[in-house]
C-alpha cells in the first residue's frame, strides 16, 4: 500500500516538474515568435512607408509635368499668334 502511495506522489511530482519544464520552454518558443512577427511588422511598415514616400513624390513630379505642359501650350499659342501677326 505505502509502496503504491510512494510510487504515485513520485509519478504525480514528474509530472509536475514535467510541466513547469513544458510551460518555460512553450514562453520561450512564444516569446520568440513575438519578437519575429515584431521584427516583420516593422520591416512591412518600413516597406510600406517608402512605397508611400515614392507615390507622394511621383504625384508632385505630376503636377510639375501638369504645369510644364501648360506653359508650354502657353507659350506655342503666343508664338502661333506673333507668326500670325496678331
């Protein structure tokens, strides 16, 4: 009887010694696939930001090229005027 007693606390505490083994190395694993999803996100939203820096500038040379093409009408109409006589 005293030997079943002895042989089932021992069996009931490698358990439990089992589990607290379990649940460091299950936080380890965790904590590092934290870090590397952190590290991913940070590197996406680097990504992110250059694309939206490079659509911010592609947008202004638009407008430039808007405005250019404008005063270069501007200025063949003028011309077309003086070669006319106008």
């Amino acid at each position: 009887m005293y030997e079943a007693l002895i042989t089932g606390s021992v069996a009931i505490l490698v358990c439990m010694i089992n589990n607290l083994f379990q649940k460091h190395v299950v936080r380890k694993q965790n904590d590092k696939t934290i870090s590397l999803v952190a590290y991913r996100i940070e590197q996406l939203e680097n990504k992110v930001q250059a694309h939206n820096n490079l659509i911010e500038r592609i947008y202004r040379l638009e407008e430039r090229t808007e405005i250019q093409e404008e005063k270069i009408k501007s200025a063949n109409h003028r011309i077309a005027n003086l070669e006319k006589g106008d």
